[in-house]
C-alpha cells in the first residue's frame, strides 16, 4: 500500500513537473506580448507634453489681476483774500450721516473746505469758510440735490422766492434774505445775499446775520458756497437782545422780518463790515480745479 501511495505521489509529481514546464513556456510567451506592446502604445497628442497627457493635469493659468479702483477726485480752489484774511487751509471734511452717535446732524457729501484764517468778525455764529461740492455726489443726497437744482433754476430765470438756495444744509430756517446779486466767479455764477437762519422770533441781529454766495461752475460739476459773517451798527448784538425792537417784533414777526429787509436792501456796501464790495471781489477771484 505504501508502494502504491509512492507511485502515485510520483506520477503526480510527475504530471506537476510537467504542467510547470508548460506553464513557463506560457508565461515567456505573454511577457513577449507585452513588451511588443509597451513598444507600441499610442503617443500623446501633438502638442501636449506627454507629462500632461498621463497624469490628466490641466496646464496652470495666472488669474487676471483686477485694477485698483480709482481715486475720487477731490476739488480745490484757487482764490485771492483781497486784505479779508490771512490765510486759507484747505481741508477735506468726510460724509455726514445722522445717527444715534451724530444727533442732530444733517446728511451731507464729501465736501472741500476752505477755512479763512484771520478774518475780521469773530463774535458770530458761523465761521469764515468756502465750500466745493461735487454736484454728483450732491445728488445722492435729497434735499442737497434739491439745493443744487433750485440753485440752477435761479441763475437761469431769476424768480427769487421765498428762500434762496444755501448749502450747506442747516438744520434751522432761512429767516430773510437781503441784497441780493448776480456774481461771476473765473469758471461759473451764482448769486450773493445777505441772510439769517435761526428758530423761532429772533431779531435780525449782529451774531447771525452772514454773507453767503452760492454758486455753479459752467461745466455743471462743482457746486461753490461761501459763508462769511457781516457786521452793521444798529442791529442788535444777540439773537436775545430785544430791549429795543420795535412792537411789531412780538406782534407781527413776518411785518417786522419785511421791514428790516427792506431796510437793510436799501444800505450801500460800504455801510457793512466787511465791505460788501471786497466780500464780491473775494468770491469773483474763486477758480475751483
């Protein structure tokens, strides 16, 4: 039985021998076929790097580079202070927007702002100052655009109204307007007045009372607006000095504002301080650039 089982394992071991001899010839046969492949496969395509081609990578491109935007242009002034001042410093005042932090304020553009340095009245309300506006940026702002619309309708059919166009904005009413004037500046017009803005009765009086010029360049961009303060013997110094106004004052407060203007319309320049006619000259010298 053991010499059975011997044979068997050898004619098996035989027959194994011999499926290996065969299995090697197999195998000598197919590492052939592929290498006569490997020496005929497909090129890559003409004109990608065969880099490319095998590893399916899109060649890198640069990203475009957005430009930066462009600066706004902000306005400036040349001007000659005909002996009113000593100086002027040109500033650039930022936008206002009312808020919970800026109670009270009123909503305004960016805006130029000339500063007089030196100017003789210094007891008033308002400072000595000239303002540049960009009529574009005026007119995102409602009642400024509206300002700048109603300054345009004066210069060309002169109907003068109730109250006259001011920037910049207050937050209180234009209670008169006086002497009022056509003006050319080097590269525009506008209008010059005497005028007065408070609340309620005040008397036309020495602390309010100012000079303004509100004007257009010709090519429509630019918005002038001057704010100079006025002095003139007789009126009274305060908004609260009422000792000796007339009755019609408390009586009839619309009768007695026609009245003072009428009086003050009927003054020559000279009887103001500083001479309406320096204060022209000032505003016809502005060249905005």
């Amino acid at each position: 039985m053991n010499i059975k089982i011997f044979k068997h394992i050898y004619s098996i071991n035989g027959e194994c021998y011999r499926m290996k001899t065969f299995t090697f010839v197999i195998a000598l046969i197919c590492l052939s076929l592929l290498a006569s492949a490997c020496t005929t496969a497909t090129p890559a395509a003409s004109g990608v790097p065969s880099s490319t081609a095998t590893t399916g990578v899109e060649p890198t491109t640069l990203p475009t580079q957005t430009p930066a935007p462009a600066e706004p242009t902000v306005p400036s002034a040349a001007l000659d202070l005909n002996g009113l001042a000593q100086a002027a410093a040109t500033l650039v005042l930022p936008a206002v927007q009312p808020g919970a932090d800026n109670p009270g304020a009123v909503a305004m553009p960016q805006r130029t702002l000339l500063w007089l340095y030196g100017y003789p009245i210094t007891a008033h309300v308002r400072e000595p100052q000239i303002f540049i506006f960009s009529v574009e940026d005026l007119s995102m702002y409602e009642a400024a655009a509206r300002a700048a619309q109603d300054l345009q309708t004066l210069l060309q059919s002169q109907p003068e109204g109730q109250t006259l166009p001011f920037l910049p904005l207050a937050s209180d009413v234009q209670q008169m307007h006086t002497q009022v004037k056509t003006l050319e500046f080097k590269n525009g017009q506008g209008v010059r007045y005497l005028t007065q803005y408070g609340n309620g009765m005040s008397p036309i009086n020495n602390q309010q009372v100012f000079y303004t010029f509100q004007g257009l360049t010709n090519d429509g961009q630019y918005y002038v607006a001057a704010v100079l303060p006025v002095y003139l013997t007789g009126l009274p110094s305060y908004p609260t000095d009422t000792a000796n106004l007339p009755l019609e004052f408390t009586s009839d407060y619309p009768n007695y504002v026609a009245s003072m203007v009428n009086q003050l319309n009927l003054l020559n320049a000279s009887d103001y301080a500083p001479d309406l006619g320096k204060l022209d000259a000032l505003v016809m010298s502005i060249e905005v650039k």
